[in-house]
C-alpha cells in the first residue's frame, strides 16, 4: 500500500504596490487632534479676538477667583480676569518668543557648521571646541545666564534661548556637511570644473539642510518650555503682560484655593509641546517616505 503525501498549501504571495503609484500616507486620531490644535493655537496667535470676548488686562472685582464656568471657562485670576483670554492672548507672545529663539540657533548653527566643515583645520577646531564648551552647560542655565546680561523681556529671553540651542544645531550641521561632501556626486561636480562656493551653495548645503530644519519643529517645542521657564522665574515679560510662564508663576500663591491657576496654563504648555512634537514625527516621516 502506498502512502500518498500531499503537498503543502502554497501561501498567496503578498500583493505589492504598483510601480509609481506611492501608498496613501494616513493620519491616525492622534495626529488630527495634534493637528487641529495647533492649528487653534495659530488661530490664537493671529487673531485672539475669534476665540474670547474678554480683555485679558481689564480687571473684574466680582469675579476675583471665580472657578470655571460657562461664563469663565478657566475661570478667573486674583484680579478678576479671564484666564482663557490671557492664555489665548499670551500665545502670541510665547510663540513669538519661540520663533526668534528657533531662528537664532537654527541661522547661527547652519553658518557655524558650514564654516567648521569646509575649512576645516584650525578654524573646525576652534568651533568644535566651542560648542564642546556650550553643550557641557545645561541649556536652561546658560539661557538665564544669557538673560541676565541683555535684560529681561521676551525678546531677550528668546535671544538667549537661541544663543544657547546654538551649539545642537552646529555639530548636526557639521556632521551632515562632511556627510554630503565625501558622496560620488560631489567629488563629481569638483571634477567637472565646478568651483567651491558653487558646489557648496548647489550640492551640498541644500542636502545637508535637511536633517537639520527636522530639528527645527522638535526644537520649537523646546522653546517654549524653556520660555515658559524663564518667564516663570521673572526673566520673561513683565505684569500684568499675559505669557504662559508669567500665568503659571502668578497663580502658584493660590494653588489650594484655586489650583486651575496653575493647572491649566501648565495643561497647555504641556499639551503644546506634545502636539508640536508629534507633527515634527509626521514631518519626518513624510520625508522619509
């Protein structure tokens, strides 16, 4: 009697993408929501008036203290002013401070970098050793130690933010630099004739700049939590001048009585900082793709 063996069930080869046709990038819930927020948070930056009916300096002597309503949705500060109307209107501010701080230390890193990686030699070393120094130093302390020297203000807490992200956006700059400037294509274009700068401001700046501005939206978070610090410790915008910081600093005298002074702000900075953070991810991986 002969045993017949069958053979295996062959398994359907997975069915792949047509050539040239790219599989639709999607967005979960979460990236809407981080989306829709920061979109909010524009709104509140351009046009503050759409969002609250209040002023954010008017004082209300009945409503001092007032828990959240549907009249105060945050409720109001020690001086009877609305809470949402000073988060909305300090958004301005905030990102404001943020964006100079962003572009400081993403323009200062981009020349640093460029100069550190094409002339190399002493001039590398010099800037090397530099940011060494500046990256041994906690960011936050060299910010308040950047401040305290210019004067404080939110222009100047954001300058010094940007003086002290300098140094991060140096070294991956340099790194990308001498990355690009060993490929085929670039060794190609010296050959052919090109000159220096042409190659430089051609080839290898626009492909080294990529890596580095995927740091800029990760980094503007950042910003604002280093802001929001500075205001917090009086380094920032001065009263009664709303700044997410200032908020936080000025309800923490009545954190029993009345803790949304201090929750809520802090919800929003929070909140900010994880949205910005997840659409510098959906950034990065878009380009990726």
């Amino acid at each position: 009697m002969t045993a017949v063996i069958e053979a295996p069930a062959q398994l359907p080869e997975p069915k792949e993408a047509p050539r040239g046709i790219r599989v639709p990038f999607r967005l979960g819930v979460v990236d809407l929501l981080a989306i829709a927020f920061v979109v909010l948070l524009l709104i509140a930056t351009v046009a503050p008036w759409l969002l609250t009916p209040y002023d954010p300096l008017e004082p209300d002597e009945a409503n001092v203290l007032a828990p959240p309503s549907w009249l105060h949705p945050f409720g109001t500060d020690y001086l009877g002013r609305d809470l949402l109307s000073r988060i909305v209107y300090g958004t301005s501010r905030t990102f404001f401070g943020s964006a100079v701080a962003v572009l400081i230390g993403l323009g200062g890193g981009i020349v640093l970098g460029l100069l550190a990686a094409t002339l190399g030699g002493v001039v590398d070393t010099v800037i090397s050793r530099l940011v060494d120094v500046l990256l041994s130093i906690p960011g936050l302390l060299l910010a308040m130690v950047v401040v305290v020297s210019l004067g404080f203000g939110t222009l100047n807490a954001a300058i010094a933010v940007g003086v002290s992200t300098v140094a991060m956006f140096t070294r991956l700059m340099r790194s990308e630099v001498l990355t690009i400037k060993g490929l085929p294509f670039v060794e190609a274009s010296h050959h052919l004739g090109a000159s220096r700068a042409s190659v430089l401001a051609r080839h290898v700046l626009p492909n080294s700049t990529a890596a580095v501005l995927s740091l800029t939206a990760l980094q503007f978070g950042n910003a604002i939590l280093w802001i929001s610090a500075l205001s917090f410790l009086g380094y920032g915008a001065p009263p009664p001048q709303p700044e997410w910081g200032l908020l936080v600093a000025e309800g923490r005298d009545y954190m029993v009585s009345s803790p949304w002074l201090v929750l809520i702000p802090g919800i929003v900075i929070t909140v900010t900082v994880i949205a910005i953070s997840r659409i510098s991810q959906i950034v990065k991986a878009r380009i990726a793709r």
